[in-house]
C-alpha cells in the first residue's frame, strides 16, 4: 500500500454560542479546520483533522497547517501510511517542529491502518476500558453570572465537569470560581484555566483568594517556571496544559512535581501516535490526563475517543466532544455526547464517513 495522492480540505466551524472567549481578551467565533485524505493506490482513503484554536493559542493557524502540509506531500507520496514509526521520522526529517502540520496526516494514517486491519483505532490502541468517557464542558469567559448559568445549564446535558476559562482580571476571576463552587453539587468537578493568562503575582493572588474551595489551577501562567513558581505556593491541585508539549516536558514537570493532571493535545504532540506515546507514559507515571485536541469537528472528536477510550478510567481526568461546540457537522459516524460521555466507535479506523458536501472541493491536491 503506498499513498498516490493527498487532497486537502477547508472547513468553517461556526460555534453554537457564538463565541468562545478565554484568556487576555482572546476570543474565536469562527474556527478555521484543515481535512487531509490519504489516498492510496489500493483505493482507500484515510481522513484526518487539524484545528488550531486560532492563530494566538499555540504557534499554529489553519493557513499554516494547509501550507505545511504542501511542504510534507513531495516527502509523503510513494510511502506506505501504515507504517506509522517511518512516516512519522520522514515528516519529522522534511519540516522541523510544527508538531500540529504533521497531526492530521499522522490521524489519517492511524484510519487507514484501522481500515486495513479491520480493527477500530481505539482497539490498535489497546482496547477498551470502560463503556464510555466522561466529558467536560469549556465554560467560555463571561461575566460572572453568566458563567455561573452556563455551568447550570450545561449541567442539563449531563455534564460533571467544568472548565473555566479564567486569566483575566484576578478580581474578577477570584469572583467567577467563588460562584461557580457556590453552584456545584457532589460528584461535580471544576476546573479554572487560566490559559497563561496571569502574571505570578495575580496568579498566587487568586489561589490564595481560592485556597479553601474544591478547584483545580490551569496552566496559570505562560511559561513553565512561572506555573511552577504558582504551584509551589498552593495547596489546590495543579494542571498543566500549555507547556506540555512532548516528552522531555513530560517528564521534566513529572520530575519537579509540577502537576497533578496534564492536559494531552493531540495536536500539540504531533498527532495520535505521539499522544500514544505520552498517554501510556503517563500510565507508568500513574499521571491522570484530560484527553482532547486544541479544537475541530467530527474527526478530531473521533480521534479524541478512540485515544481516552483506551486509557485506563482511573487515569482519564476527563476529555471532549468538540462537535457538540460547532454547528457544522464535517463527517457521520463521529461519537455524539450521551448524559456527559461519549463512546469510540467499533467500526474499522476512527468509524467516521466525511460528508464531502461539506467539505467541499480539495483547496490543494498532491498526486
């Protein structure tokens, strides 16, 4: 099997509430998603996905993504996409770093080597465990009222766990999660993320201000000492997000005691198979993990359940159903959230048919 032909998608992600917004005023209303298909000369097709949560989140954007992957297509036509150790060695000798070009290629590949072998990605990965994954729900930054109704509605749909989405004025912020713990009821999670969105100084003033509520820290500030200078002056579990970003980052916070949770990103690593990787370090590191991506449709949200469905329950902080977010839907078979979880799929690959309508007519094609 070799690939004889990479076409490449774009896709507009409309959100249901309109706009997400997190950290130092940023906000997304739009999202910009990238569709590979792996074409082989056997006539099958893989599909992956890539979607930045806009230009400003990490160093990546969706312009970015289609034109790195015009810069891999030469490396990648002629090879064989199941072989997932060579591919991912040859992207990484063609284009040095951008981990999140290479991530819907490596995604695409792992769907072909699930439809070769008939076997689903989340079984290649290991099996299952457990009937299903428990999902938390992003509560985008809003006043404090706002925010502490979000969480009650969204309670509704299921949900027992909330992220919020904090790093803006410490006044404000210390109020929003004083709110939100006011409303949470038991077996109910919450998170504040402050997307490394706050100084040292404003950060230990809110965990201070906090210390006596039921909440996890995220990513508090923007570098990794910053956030372990926070960590050492709390008591309230701690997470990392943004700085983790590959295995020596891994290891270097597991080493200094810096978290107690990280945040795996499919993309951000480079893709399913590095995300593997890390994902069953952590389960040596006995580290537990929310399993997601920086944003997408259908696909992502595929790839997503397969890699938390076969990650052992007791280590599985949480994960997400980027679908239910945005109002398109870019392929069928994609788990959909049931009371708060969701489920990978039995079918071969990641389980998903893309909607080619949607995706509309290849904006590049490589052959």
């Amino acid at each position: 099997m070799k690939i004889s032909a990479i076409r490449v998608y774009q896709v507009d992600l409309p959100l249901v509430e309109g706009r997400y917004s997190w950290s130092e005023g940023k906000y997304v209303e739009v999202f910009d998603s990238t569709v590979v298909e792996l074409v082989t000369d056997d006539g099958l097709s893989g599909y992956g996905e890539v979607c930045p949560l806009g230009p400003f989140y990490l160093p990546a954007f969706g312009p970015g993504a289609r034109a790195g992957i015009g810069e891999l297509s030469a490396t990648l036509l002629g090879q064989d996409p199941t072989a997932l150790g060579p591919i991912n060695q040859l992207m990484d000798m063609a284009l040095l770093g951008h981990p999140y070009v290479k991530s819907a290629i490596d995604m695409a590949c792992w769907d072909l080597l699930g439809k070769v072998t008939g076997k689903s990605v989340c079984d290649l990965m290991g099996g299952k465990f457990g009937d299903s994954v428990t999902l938390y729900r992003a509560i985008s930054q809003r006043p404090t009222d706002e925010m502490a109704e979000n969480v009650a509605a969204h309670r509704k749909d299921g949900y027992t766990r909330f992220q919020l989405k904090v790093g803006g004025n410490p006044g404000d912020d210390i109020d929003r999660i004083h709110a939100v713990a006011d409303i949470l009821t038991e077996g109910e999670v919450l998170v504040a993320d402050a997307n490394t969105g706050w100084r040292v100084d404003d950060a230990i003033r809110v965990v201070n201000a906090v210390r006596d509520r039921d909440v996890y820290i995220e990513q508090p500030c923007r570098s990794y000492e910053h956030c372990l200078t926070v960590r050492r002056r709390t008591s309230l579990p701690f997470i990392l997000d943004e700085n983790i970003d590959g295995i020596d980052a891994l290891l270097r916070g597991h080493a200094d005691g810096a978290m107690d949770v990280i945040n795996l990103k499919i993309s951000k690593v480079g893709g399913l198979t590095r995300a593997r990787q890390i994902r069953d370090l952590c389960v040596t590191l006995n580290l537990p993990m929310t399993i997601e991506d920086s944003w997408g449709g259908d696909i992502i949200t595929a790839a997503i359940a397969h890699l938390a469905h076969s990650t052992p329950e007791w280590l599985r902080f949480s994960a997400t159903d980027f679908n239910s977010y945005v109002t398109v839907r870019n392929a069928s078979g994609a788990p959909t959230r049931t009371a708060g979880h969701m489920k990978a799929s039995d079918e071969p690959g990641l389980g998903i048919t893309p909607d080619m309508a949607v995706l509309g007519k290849p904006v590049a094609e490589y052959t």
